[in-house]
C-alpha cells in the first residue's frame, strides 16, 4: 500500500508511485511467463538432441531420476497449454490491480486533500479518538477502507467495483466496453482459478459463456487468451493514467494495446492549460 506523502515531494512520489509499481509487476510478470515459455520448449529440444544421458556414462540414479521428472513435467505444460503457469499469473495479476486501486485513491487523497470534502466522505464515521491515534499514512487507509465498506464493494464485480471506488475521489469515469467485459471476464476467470481449483462451475458458466464449458469441466487459459487479458489490465491502468492527467491539464498517452485500440482515451477529454507537461518517467 501506498504511504501519504510529504507534499514537498517531487510529483512523480505521489500520484504516480502507485503507477510505476503496478507497471514494474505486470511487466515482470509478462517477461517471467514469455521466459517460461522459452526455457520449457528449450528443455524439451535439448532432451530431443542429446537424450537424458549419453550411453554408458555414469550419472547417478536420483540424478536421471529428476531429469525424468523435469522433462515429463515440461511436456505436461506444453500439453496442458500452460494453465498452470497462466492461472498463478493470472492470480497475482487481479491482485495487483486491486492493490493499485486503493493506492491510487490513497494517493491522490494526500495530492488532492480537497476530495476529503466530497460527499462519500462526509457520510464516514469514525470514532475521533480511533482517528487521532493514527498516523497519516494509517487515516488515510481507513478512510479507504470504510469508503469501500460504506459502498459495499464487496458485492460488486468488475470494473464497477473499481469505478465506485475511484468516483469517491473524483477519479472514476467511462469505460470502452471491450475493456470493461475483458476486465469482468478476468476476474471471474481468476474466482474459479482461485476458489475451484479452476473447475467451472453454473456461475462462471453464466458470466462468461463463450467459453463453451460444461459445469465440471476444467477451465484452460491458452498463450492467446492470457495475452488478452494480460492486455486489458495493463490498458486499463493507462485509462487511469490518462484521466489524471486529464484533471492535470497534460497530454495523454497514445498507448494502445491488441484488441484494445482506442481505450486508453476512451470518453476523456483533455483539459485545456495554458502549459502541459508530460508525465515524468
């Protein structure tokens, strides 16, 4: 989570913080599952060229015994078309997001402390004593954590449940509806990856039907579908990018991402200033 930061801060340390880390993970991410990618085919072709074990060599039983398991493992991968791999990426991924929402909110709170006075606020109640014995960091987490408890976000799904949460500070607006139905898709993919152990049930059946799955059946997410989604959590961290800079006055990014042309700016319309600055990398 984010911590409030000194106002006398450089620009960057505040609302971007939470940017730039989110970033670095999704990036990282990414590289991890392309370098899973390409070390399991390796292993699989090296053991095609040279075998286990050059014959007459002695290597010790355990020895060939693991590189038999590596190799049976790496071509249940491949046969499996990665689930494993993408489902815990997948995981970490949706929480990633959820974390880089409450640090946007948090953040933009110290930079903007006027949104304090927006409505969602002003119903909080909290005891002023609890208040006064925490510190600033600590206020402005609980005020995060009663606005979504106040929202009851705990019941919604999808980017709603992100935008109520950004709209409390001013932050929340349209979404493309690509982005929006590949956002609720990921986080239904991600309940029956986390809570089912990836078997499908009549409610993932219902929210995404495209995937063609019997109650029972065991969900798959291949190369193409987890690039998809991959794609659309990072373009929607841009979305938000390209709103604040919006509010700021600045110029937008122009990223865009395969199957998400144009929802980087989707419904945001740039404030005109007289000085713009780019977001500061």
């Amino acid at each position: 989570m984010a911590n409030v930061p000194n106002r006398r801060q450089p620009q960057k340390e505040t609302w971007q913080a939470p940017f730039m880390r989110f970033a670095d993970y999704i990036e990282e991410t990414g590289q991890l599952v392309e370098m899973a990618y390409t070390g399991t085919r390796a292993l699989l072709t090296l053991h095609d060229v040279f075998g286990i074990v050059e014959e007459g060599t002695e290597v010790p039983e355990d020895r060939l015994s693991h590189r038999r398991d590596q190799i049976q493992l790496a071509q249940r991968q491949i046969d499996s078309k990665f689930r494993l791999l993408h489902g815990h990426a997948i995981m970490g991924t949706w929480g990633s997001l959820e974390c880089l929402i409450e640090d946007i909110v948090e953040a933009w709170m110290a930079f903007k402390p006027e949104v304090l006075h927006r409505q969602d606020f002003e119903k909080i109640k909290i005891p002023l004593a609890k208040f006064l014995s925490l510190s600033d960091d600590q206020r402005v987490r609980l005020l995060v954590s009663e606005i979504q408890r106040d929202l009851k976000l705990d019941l919604r799904s999808g980017v709603t449940k992100f935008e109520k949460l950004l709209d409390s500070v001013g932050l929340g607006g349209p979404v493309d509806p690509r982005l929006r139905d590949a956002l609720y898709e990921f986080q239904n993919v991600r309940n029956v990856l986390a809570h089912r152990a990836g078997i499908v049930d009549q409610r993932f059946i219902e929210a995404c039907p495209s995937y063609g799955l019997p109650i029972g059946g065991r969900l798959i997410i291949d190369q193409e579908n987890f690039t998809r989604l991959h794609n659309a959590v990072y373009t929607y961290s841009i979305v938000l990018i390209n709103r604040i800079l919006a509010l700021l006055g600045r110029d937008l990014s122009h990223a865009d991402y395969p199957g998400f042309e144009g929802a980087t700016r989707y419904g945001i319309e740039p404030t005109p200033v007289e000085t713009k600055a780019k977001l500061v990398d």
